[in-house]
C-alpha cells in the first residue's frame, strides 16, 4: 500500500506537482474564458498527465480524438432531433451503437461514448453550446498538461517492469 513515503520518493513527487500544476493552468484558463463547464479541463489534466511527455501527449491524443468523435456524433443527434422524426432515446442509442464498437476496437476512443452521453443527455442551457464547450474544456486541460510535462522536471519515458505496472507508476 503506497503511503506518505512513496510520495516523497522524487519521482511520485514531481508527478503529482506536474498534476497539480495542470490543473491550476487549466483551472486559470477556463476561468478567465468563462467556460460553464470548467471542470472538465481540470478532469483531463488529471488523466492526460502522465509521468513522461511522450506518454502525456498519447494519452492527451487519444481524450481529443475520442472527445472530438464523441461530439461530432452527439452534434448529429441534436441536429437529427430537432429537425423531428425519431424521439431523442432513439437516435442516442443509435448513435451510441458505433461508438461502443469503436470503443471494444480502440479502448483508448471510450471517451467518444462519455461525450456522447454529455452532449445529449445532460440538459444544457443551450443545445450548440456543449459539444463545442467540451471539446475547448478538453484541448484546454490537454494543452495544460503537455505544456506542464514539457516544463516542470520532464521525465524520459521508462520501460514497463512488473513493479512500475502494479504500483501504477506507469499509468
């Protein structure tokens, strides 16, 4: 069980000032844009900063891909809603068909699934507003966090051994 002292050990310390760090640019970024939605930037700093900018910047990729499809899908169902026909659950759950097949072909896209979610089923006080909201919240949180990998003490990226994968040092 990690305690105090595995955090103190240099590399988990400087981890977790590199996540800090993301999520006070994020948090400074979105508030002076005025975002509703803020936390979601915050949110991606925390899972796109990862011990090693190589691996910030994969896993910064991989949330704006998934987010950006995500989007553009619920997009086309606001935009199929409102044009009338088939109720709102219906075109969710066709929507949400191809994005959980993409997600078991490519684990590392699920977040298209989260947006969709976002985008459609979680009222807003504008119904354009929350795909493009979420998709800058998440370039946002992304750019913070290669930004603050690049700078603060960047680490060369390590070879996987059983001890760093169990205590998830390389997650």
């Amino acid at each position: 069980m990690a305690g105090i002292g595995d955090l103190l050990r240099r590399a988990k310390l400087w981890q977790a000032i590199r996540i800090l760090s993301a999520c006070a640019l994020s948090y400074g970024i979105t508030t002076l844009l005025a975002l509703p939605e803020g936390y979601w930037a915050l949110i991606t700093a925390v899972v796109v900063t990862q011990a090693d900018l190589s691996s910030t910047v994969q896993a910064g990729r991989d949330r704006i891909f998934g987010t950006v499809i995500g989007a553009v899908m619920g997009a086309l169902v606001i935009a199929a809603n409102l044009e009338g026909g088939w109720p709102l659950p219906v075109l969710f759950w066709i929507a949400l068909v191809p994005l959980a097949i993409l997600t078991a072909i490519k684990p590392n896209l699920r977040l298209s699934c989260v947006t969709l979610v976002v985008v459609v089923l979680v009222p807003a006080a504008s119904t354009w507003h929350r795909p493009l909201d979420r998709v800058i919240a998440i370039l946002i949180g992304t750019l913070a966090s290669i930004a603050v990998s690049a700078i603060i003490f960047p680490r060369k990226p390590t070879t996987p051994t059983p001890e760093t994968v169990s205590d998830g040092s390389m997650e």
